[in-house]
C-alpha cells in the first residue's frame, strides 16, 4: 500500500500516548510510515518533530527527531509505559533518536542517538543515590540549617538539566545538573537501560547560596572540603545496579574544571592533600 496525504485529528491516543490537535504530513510506502512537520499537544505541553517508521513481521525501526515541551515527567514517562514517583515538574526534550528489533527489549538495546533534556520547577523525593550520598555527609557538622527530609518534603529544584548521547542502550552525559537552593549536584558517566546499571562520577554543593569571602577550603576526609560556615563539597563514585547502587567517595582531584565551574567554585580553592593530588 502507498499513501500521501496530510493527516489532522481532534483527539486521539496511541498506546500510551493521548493527544490533541494533532496536524502532520504522511507518506505510506510499503510499511514505512515517513511524518513530515508533526504538532500535537499531549498532557498540556507540545510535541513537534518528524520522522519514520517501519513496521515489518521481523522487527520493527523507528528514527525521529523531536521537540517535546511542558509536558509533565509522570506524563512523558507514561508514553513509554514507564513510571516513576521520585521525580516532578516539567520536561522539555529534543534530540534524534533510532532503534530497531522484533521486541522491545531487542529495541532498548538497539537505541542510539543524542538529545537535551531539562526538567523544570520540580521536586526530587526518596531518591536511592540521592539518599545514601546526603548520608554520607555530615551536614550538621558544617551548617545550623537542616537538609529537607527527602522521603517526606523531597527536594526543590529549579532546574535538572544535561546533555546525552546513546549508543546501543547505553546513555552518556558529562554534564548532569541539579540546580536548587538546597544542593547543587553535578554528574558525568553512563546508565545501561538494558541492563540497569550506572557507573557516575557525582559532586555535591548542599546550601550553594551560602557563601564567604575565603581563598582556601582544606581538605577534610577523602572527597570532602569544607570550611564551617562556608562552602561544602563532595564527591562520590555510584556505580553498580540502579535499583542499589554502590556509593563510594571519589578524589576531588579527579573532577573535571565542569564539576567546578557548575559548582562555583575555582578548583584551585580546594586544598587538596597529596593523596588527593596523585
């Protein structure tokens, strides 16, 4: 079967993805379906892009390039038939991305391509990393101010921001951030969605509005600066499962000039032992 044509429908839902206004150009050619400047709205946020799919009895190939905004990270999840309560607020994502194989999972191992993801004005709750890292840090030893309980309040973040590249299943980023009046934290490494594992270099700033005229923060513990009062940096090695990782802390010295920069704070404050230097 061939066919071309312009497609508009009102209201509608595919799998798991439930639009409206949906507007695109279609080309149908021996089971490749080619869209050409596709708009939807889903969920309160937008969806634009183009790209095609195959659909044949021995695999199934997809490449699209898209824009998706304002949509909520429970919502966009859902399209994929995943969930998740650790995380709010509101995702905007573009990127191109392919894939192909017989089952879903063939498919998830298969993906390759690049995007930039950013969530917005969201709440970070019982995070298994983020949980076992803050306990590694003896916060109240440097601050009177109490970190909020994450199972309970959760953390409120401006921004998580970060761009990706995957290649067979396996995603890349070396600049993961969150960015909140809380913590800053900053990442580099991979996550196997196929396999469920992370190996992630991660650097933590609790209170980063806090801060004083200083020119020297020493060195307190392995991957730990501080001065009371006054800046608090950390860093940690997470690697292992995703659903119990294994957190370990990291030589500040290994940190790329990214984790500073994103930190704010010049590397060459930091005392760093000679240990940590080597």
């Amino acid at each position: 079967m061939q066919a071309k044509g312009r497609v508009s429908i009102k209201k509608g839902k595919f799998e798991h993805f439930e639009f409206s206004e949906l507007q695109t150009d279609l080309a149908l050619d021996k089971r490749t379906w080619r869209l050409n400047s596709f708009s939807a709205r889903s969920l309160g946020g937008t969806v634009q892009g183009s790209g095609f799919f195959t659909d044949r009895p021995d695999k199934l190939s997809f490449a699209v390039e898209s824009k998706v905004q304002g949509v909520p990270v429970r919502g966009f999840l859902s399209w994929f038939d995943m969930a998740t309560n650790d995380v709010t607020g509101k995702i905007r994502i573009s990127g191109q991305l392919d894939s192909a194989g017989k089952t879903g999972a063939e498919r998830k191992r298969s993906l390759n391509g690049v995007f930039h993801l950013e969530i917005e004005d969201g709440v970070l709750r019982r995070l298994r990393v983020l949980v076992r890292i803050l306990s590694l840090i003896d916060i109240s030893r440097w601050f009177s101010l109490e970190m909020p309980d994450i199972n309970q309040e959760g953390i409120r973040f401006r921004r998580i921001s970060g761009d990706f590249k995957v290649s067979r299943g396996v995603y890349s980023t070396p600049n993961l951030l969150v960015d909140s009046d809380d913590l800053r934290l900053t990442g580099a490494g991979t996550v196997d969605g196929a396999e469920g594992s992370v190996d992630f270099v991660v650097a933590v700033r609790p209170f980063p509005r806090i801060s004083s005229a200083v020119s020297y923060i020493p060195l307190i513990g392995r991957g730990l600066a501080a001065i009371k009062d006054s800046f608090l940096v950390a860093s940690f090695r997470v690697s292992g499962s995703l659903d119990n990782p294994i957190v370990i802390p990291a030589p500040l010295s290994t940190l790329s000039e990214f984790f500073f920069g994103a930190l704010e704070i010049p590397k060459s404050l930091i005392g760093l032992s000679g240990d940590e230097k080597k």
